[in-house]
C-alpha cells in the first residue's frame, strides 16, 4: 500500500475546510468528519462512550499543524499522565476555561497565586506539578516561537513534515513508546518543555497525527478508504 501521507490522511477521513483567523493572521484547515455511526468498525479502545466515539472519529489521528493547538493538546496530554485520557477528554472544556484557552502568552505570566487559584479549581486535575509544568512549558513555548523554528515545526520536522501511516492489526502491537518519541521527548526536555517523557510523547504524536495509530481494520485508517474505493 502507499503511503497517503498528510493530504491523503486527511482525505481518507472526511474533507478539510479552509478558515481565516483575523487575530492571528493565519489561515486554518478544519477536517470535516461526519458524525460517529454505530455501524462503522473502529478501533476498541472508545468502547460505546458518545464522547470517546466521537473523540476517535473526529479527532484522534487528524494531522495537527497548529502551534497553539498543539501546545494545548501537549500539555493535556501531561495532565492525563497516570490517569485515563476519557478523564481529561471530560474535563477539556474546564481546562480550557481555567487555562485561558490555553493561550501560551498567559500562562506563561501565571504567578504562584494564580497556581494556587488553580489548585482550588475542581473542574480540573489539581496536580501543583502539572500545573507548574504548564506554566513552564508555555514559557517554552514561547522561546521556541521567537527565536526557534516554531512548534509545529519542530515536531513535524521529526517526520519529514507528513503522517507515519502504521499498519496494526490488533492493539496489542501498539508500542507505548518508540525510538521517535525518545528522540522527541530528549529535544522538548531540552528547550524546557515539561510531561514530555516518551511515552506521554507517544500518545501526543498518535492524537495530533504525526503517526497514524488507528487499526487497518478501522474506518479511520487510510487502507481502510482505499479498500473501499477499490471494491467500488
């Protein structure tokens, strides 16, 4: 099979819609998926949950290019760190509203006062660590922004700028970690970005689509499109 790479992942999954941000001056795509359907075969791990459904089948594996939309996902990512990802996933819209909206120029302002109105916040996880790291990694952030490459960059540069389309066919061949994410996991630690071990890196590249994770059996899987398109 080849490989479809960023376009065909996207194409494979549903049609991407062009957006222009004013405030950023950035230009946007937004994968269009259709709804979740109880008839389609996916991968196990969302069981019957409508929330972790729709979660797989509109988000998880989509390429993600956007700085800010990445560094949100990167630090959720680290608050699920010993917990199940349906926690933070039910918690999102909290995290979001405590957070600022994940705005890194705002976090990264937080003081110990703000952290401990934080800590307070039961919509949340009320990890001090957690909360500290994001603070530091929006700081991180933000010098990779002025003087680095940019954060999409950065982890895209990783894998040539495209999607690794994997071929699994049961979750137990899934890795928790790869030679990758060590690597990744050693160049974010390095410019001061917390949460980032390998493992908590592995399941980031898999959400935002740097590696495509879900099962050749799965509808969200590109073999599974041309399968399709092939049978006519």
């Amino acid at each position: 099979m080849r490989d479809l790479g960023a376009v065909g992942a996207r194409a494979a999954v549903g049609y991407a819609r062009c957006s222009y941000r004013p405030a950023t001056g950035a230009f946007t795509h937004t994968l269009m998926i259709p709804a979740p359907s109880q008839h389609l075969p996916r991968c196990p791990w969302p069981g019957q949950d409508a929330l972790y459904l729709e979660y797989h089948d509109r988000e998880w594996g989509v390429p993600e290019y956007d700085d800010r939309a990445l560094f949100e996902k990167l630090v959720l990512d680290g608050f699920q760190a010993g917990l199940s990802w349906l926690i933070i996933l039910r918690k999102r819209e909290n995290f979001r509203r405590a957070f600022d909206g994940f705005a890194p120029e705002k976090i990264a302002r937080y003081t110990p006062k703000r952290v401990e109105r934080l800590m307070g916040n039961e919509g949340i996880v009320r990890n001090r660590m957690k909360i500290e790291g994001a603070v530091l990694s929006a700081r991180a952030w933000l010098d990779v922004m002025e003087s680095g490459p940019g954060f999409s960059k950065l982890l895209w540069d990783h894998v040539d700028g495209r999607p690794r389309i994997n071929r699994f066919r049961s979750v137990r061949q899934i890795p928790a970690q790869t030679v990758l994410s060590v690597t990744l996991s050693k160049a974010l630690a390095v410019r001061g970005f917390r949460f980032c071990g390998p493992t908590i890196v592995y399941a980031f590249m898999q959400a935002v689509g740097m590696v495509n994770d879900h099962l050749v059996s799965c509808h969200r899987h590109p073999d599974f499109a041309l399968r399709r398109s092939r049978r006519g």
